[in-house]
C-alpha cells in the first residue's frame, strides 16, 4: 500500500495498461484495479479522477450523478421544521399531476428540504424527473421547468373519512380551547404553528366556531401537505454516484475490462447503485472480490 501518491498519467498501448504514473515513481504491474470510488464523500479521498482515467482508455462513463441524497424544496416554512424527523409518512411524488413515484417510512425536515431514508430512496427517481422536464418558459434567460411536487401524507394509516372522525374527537375534547391549542393528540408540536397557518384557519378561533368547510380543509391539507421540489444537493452531500463504467464494457463474471485486457473494475466506479439498505456496500464487496480473484490468476 503506497499512502499520499497520487497518480498523474497511465503508460498503455493498445489492449494493455504498462504502468502508472506517479509524481515520483512509476508502478509496473500483471494487472491493475480501479476501486477509485464515485464523486460523492469527496472528503474521504473520493474525488472521481478514476472516470477520467477510465475514459482515457477507451471506457465509456455513463453520465454522473449525485444520488441517495436529500432534496431541496421550494416553500419557506420547511425551515421551521428543521430537525423534525416523521415516521410512518407517506410521500408521492407528482409531476404533471401524475403520480411518478410512492414510498413509506421516515422523512427528516432540514433547513434546506427533506431528508431520512425515504427521500434518500427516492432521490435519484426525483432527479431524473427533473432533469428530464421539458421548458415551460424563460424568463431573464432563466429556463424554468414543469415542476416536480412532494405530497406528504401525514396520516396514511387512516383514509379521509377516518382522520375527519379523529379529528371531530380532538376538536369535541377541546371544544373551548383555540384552534392553535388543540392539535397536541394529532401531531407533533413543532409541526402545529405550519400546519395552522397552512390550514387558513384563525390561530385564536375556538374548535366549536371551526367550520365543516374548514375541518375538511385541514383533513386534505393532513393528507397532502405539498411541496415544491428545489433540485438535489450535490456529491458533497449524496451517499453514492450514480452512473460510470458502462456495464457492457465489463466481463460480468470477472469484472475485468472488455477494452484493456489487464484491467479491472470493482465498486462505485461501475455503473451500478441501488437502495439505501447495505445493497451498495454488497455491490462493493462482490465485485471487489471477483475483480480481485481473477486479478491474481
């Protein structure tokens, strides 16, 4: 292991790598590994020049992404519920008023957006609608795009007529209190003040003047609490890279390279990523120790 080098040219000619350069030594080896990593985590090191070297090659980098990472959002009042974390939720994500996308679970408000492992889930699923969105207009030479919608149902365990029910039990219990004052048994406390200025109903006004009309209201806006989705962070904060090594330029039962034949690829590096849930560290793994395997023989 050769700590602080970094590799600044690789010697090949036709099908095979000769050596690697560094600034201070050169490498001569029977056959070579890229396990260089994605973009993502550049603080650990990971800084994607592997793509670059690969392409060098001959390989072909599919495009790269920033994927199981949080999400920007549009409205203001999310930053008021930074560091609430919501379990059991259900998020569905809309583009054109059509559903693309559902997922179950926790979701993490941050000062910026959403976060928590189903967001991450559905992050990359979220950046292809965006990126593949066609223009609605332009304005100060700003392109603007369709517009991708979170909806979050805060209350996926009961259907409408349910939550309506619960919500008449809250509101016959604390019947001369405000409205402000009487969501406490429904949900949790940093979440009232948004939900209450979301819900158009006065703060002050007692639960037995609120309105059918507006008890109504206040279900939909329980079952879908919408938001605007701003675009993703950056590698910096995603957990991998989505895209690289194209597939079909890999042996898949060796991992070694279909253009230079003393080469082999393992890890992020591929064009392979999943789920939140172990499945990337596996990909690691399997592909680290077919690379390796057949490397040595």
């Amino acid at each position: 292991i050769i700590y602080n080098s970094e590799i600044v040219g690789i010697d090949y000619q036709g099908r095979e790598i000769r050596k690697l350069i560094l600034k201070n030594r050169e490498i001569v080896a029977k056959n070579y590994i890229f396990c260089t990593g994605g973009k993502s985590y550049p603080l650990t090191g990971s800084t994607g020049n592997g793509f670059k070297w690969a392409n060098n090659l001959g390989h072909h980098v599919k495009e790269l992404y920033p994927a199981l990472v949080p999400i920007k959002i549009k409205e203001s009042w999310v930053k008021e519920l930074q560091g609430l974390s919501l379990e059991n939720v259900e998020i569905n994500v809309f583009q054109k008023d059509k559903k693309r996308y559902s997922a179950f679970g926790e979701c993490l408000f941050t000062h910026f957006g959403l976060s928590g492992p189903i967001i991450l889930g559905i992050s990359k699923k979220i950046g292809e609608l965006l990126r593949n969105e066609e223009i609605k207009s332009v304005e100060d030479g700003i392109k603007q795009f369709n517009t991708v919608k979170i909806s979050l149902d805060l209350k996926p365990a009961l259907d409408s007529e349910k939550l309506d029910k619960r919500i008449q039990r809250d509101f016959r219990k604390y019947q001369n209190k405000s409205f402000k004052n009487c969501l406490n048994d429904l949900l949790p406390r940093k979440l009232i003040p948004v939900i209450v200025k979301l819900s158009n109903i006065a703060p002050e006004k007692r639960v037995n003047n609120v309105t059918k009309e507006e008890r109504c209201n206040l279900v939909k806006l329980l079952k879908n609490l919408e938001m605007t989705t701003n675009g993703l962070l950056g590698f910096d904060s995603a957990i991998i890279t989505s895209g690289g090594i194209s597939l079909k330029e890999i042996d898949d039962k060796t991992m070694r390279s279909k253009i230079i034949d003393n080469l082999f690829f393992a890890g992020e590096i591929i064009d392979i990523d999943g789920p939140t849930g172990g499945f990337n560290l596996q990909v690691c793994w399997s592909t680290g120790c077919l690379a390796g395997e057949n490397a040595v023989k």
